[in-house]
C-alpha cells in the first residue's frame, strides 16, 4: 500500500490480503468496507475543507450530474506524487465531459498541515484540479479511509461507483472514468502529464522506514528503545536490513530526529532502486546533506522546504547502504520511502 497506514499489526495482515487483490484490480466498494464513516458507501460525504486550492469551495450542488474523483493524498507521500501525472491526465482529459477530480489533502506530518507548504507543492507538481485541505483528517474520517493515495469515484448519479487504493492499475481506472462519463470508445484516451517515476508496486523493498520515536525505531531498538530527548548515538555494526542506525548527537521527537552537530548521520540498508526521504530543517535555513551508497563518491542534496528528497536513483533494484550526513544542525529527517 506504500505508506501512511494507522493499522496495528493485526490489521496490517488484513490489508495484506485485501491488498493482493486492491492493487490489481478496481473493486466494489461494499467489498472491502470503503465508503463513509457511517457505513452509507453509496453517497460521498460533504466537503468540510479547512480550505481550497484552485476552486471555490465544492458543494454538493456543485457536482451534481459529475463524475467525482475523490483522490487523497499528502504531498511528502512518494506513491501519491506517483499517481498525480495519471490523475492530472483524466482531469485534463475529461473534465470538458463532465469529470470533477477533487484532491483531498490529507497530511500526515505537521508540516503539511501549513497551507503555503500545500500550495508550493501544487505548483510544483502541476497540479491543476481542486484540492481540498483536510487538516484535521475531518474529510478523511467521513469516507472512513484507510490509506494514500485512494481514490473514491461516484458516477453522475451520486452514487459510489469503485474504490480503488494504492498505485498501479491505471488503464483500468481510465476505462471505467470513460465508461461512467459516456465517452465513445473511439475518443482519445489521456496522456500521463509530469514526470513519472518508480515502480507501480512495492513488493519486495525495503518497507517505509520512520525516523520519529511515535513510529520509528534505530536498528538496535531491542536493547536501546528510540526515546524522546537528545542523545549520542553510534551505529549497531549489524544495522539489520530495513533498518536505520544513528550516529552522532541527534534530538529525537515524535514525527522525526533533528541533527545537533555537523556530521549528524543516518546509515541505513536497504533493497531497492530508488530511496527518498522526508526532510525539512529547524530554522527554514537551507542545509545541505552528503549522501553516499557504499563507497560511491557522496552526492549533495541541499533542504530548503519542507518535503519529499530523492537520494538515491539507480536503474536497478539491488541491496546496499546509505549514509545521509547533516552539515549543520537542524536537519530534520522524517521517513524513507522506496521505489523500484
């Protein structure tokens, strides 16, 4: 499902299996529970936004008689950066046909939570549909969502028509937009707009490492529990795979740890192709940070907002170490994602 899931481990294997089957095809919502808070899946919920980007505020009768895309996402969240060139596609596309496309954003870290941080990354990532800013969850809630990226999609008769969770299957999305909006066969489909990157799915990476004590753990959590407060660190020589160690003298809290001196560092191993990672710094003062993949000569990746970094993008997917090394303090280092 990529990141950002608030289910226990119990539920964790739950959404395993329902997962084989999300990821490769749409679905019928009554299916799998998704829907509304209530428990009503056949009619979207009203839009409680905190605030709009790129509309006026959306009432019901506003999308009455459209074809609705509800599409959430959070801007630091990789799998969804990934699906908005498709997405932007169908809205481009379609919309002259009668499709509404509403990006419900929905943050995860606090930071994404500051609506010039949103609309830097609107601009950013091109996109030009309605976004909806869900700072408390309160749209979330309502469609008793689960995951990022889903998208809920209603037809013209206000009703729920699939949902579907996760990245990938986007031909098929596509054919059932054309089909609730009446578009002919024969008509142009969409183009993906924007850069597209990664692998449609995530199986077999290494899984969305967190850096914070609320989620994270260093790779010698067993013996040495990731608390709040500031600590000097070295690194556990048999750092398992997937997991990251510190080193140097960090500040831990609970969405991220905060470097306290130059040469502040993260090692972690890892399996994939492509890594990233959620950083921001403490003062909004640019910082750079050195990153190396085994003995590679090390590469510069300088913070300036709050977001998404890439450090790492190989052709091929294969296992090694990274070490991210803050120049300053102030470096805030929130989760890894991965990609293929």
């Amino acid at each position: 499902m990529g990141r950002r899931s608030y289910l226990l481990l119990a539920a964790v294997l739950v959404a395993l299996a329902i997962g084989a089957v999300v990821f490769a095809t749409r679905t019928d919502p009554s299916s799998l529970g998704g829907g509304t808070a209530n428990g009503d899946a056949s009619r979207a919920p009203t839009l409680e936004a905190k605030g709009w980007i790129n509309t006026k505020p959306l009432t019901p009768a506003a999308l009455k008689g459209k074809v609705v895309v509800y599409d959430f996402w959070t801007y630091s969240c990789v799998n969804c950066v990934r699906t908005i060139p498709y997405v932007r596609g169908w809205y481009d596309r379609y919309k002259k046909d009668g499709l509404v496309v509403v990006g419900v954003h929905s943050p995860e870290f606090d930071f994404e939570k500051v609506h010039a941080n949103v609309r830097r990354a609107v601009r950013d990532l091109g996109v030009d549909y309605p976004v909806a800013l869900d700072d408390d969850m309160d749209i979330w809630t309502a469609f008793a969502n689960q995951y990022w990226p889903a998208d809920y999609i209603y037809g013209r008769n206000g009703r729920q028509a699939s949902v579907h969770f996760g990245e990938g299957d986007y031909a098929h999305t596509e054919d059932e937009l054309r089909s609730l909006l009446g578009v002919a066969e024969s008509s142009p489909r969409s183009t993906p707009h924007g850069q597209e990157g990664g692998s449609a799915t995530t199986a077999g990476l290494t899984d969305e490492t967190y850096n914070g004590s609320e989620r994270g753990q260093v790779g010698y959590a067993s013996t040495q529990p990731l608390v709040d407060g500031a600590n000097t660190f070295t690194v556990d020589p048999k750092l398992p795979l997937g997991n990251h160690g510190l080193s140097g003298r960090w500040q831990v809290s609970g969405q991220y740890v905060e470097s306290l001196a130059p040469d502040a560092a993260i090692v972690l191993g890892y399996h994939a192709g492509q890594v990233n990672l959620v950083m921001s710094t403490a003062g909004g003062k640019p910082i750079d940070v050195h990153v190396q993949v085994d003995d590679r000569p090390a590469t510069t990746v300088r913070v300036t907002d709050p977001d998404l970094y890439s450090l790492v993008d190989d052709a091929r997917t294969a296992t090694h170490t990274v070490r991210v090394t803050a120049t300053a303090p102030g470096l805030r280092a929130f989760a890894f994602t991965f990609g293929g």
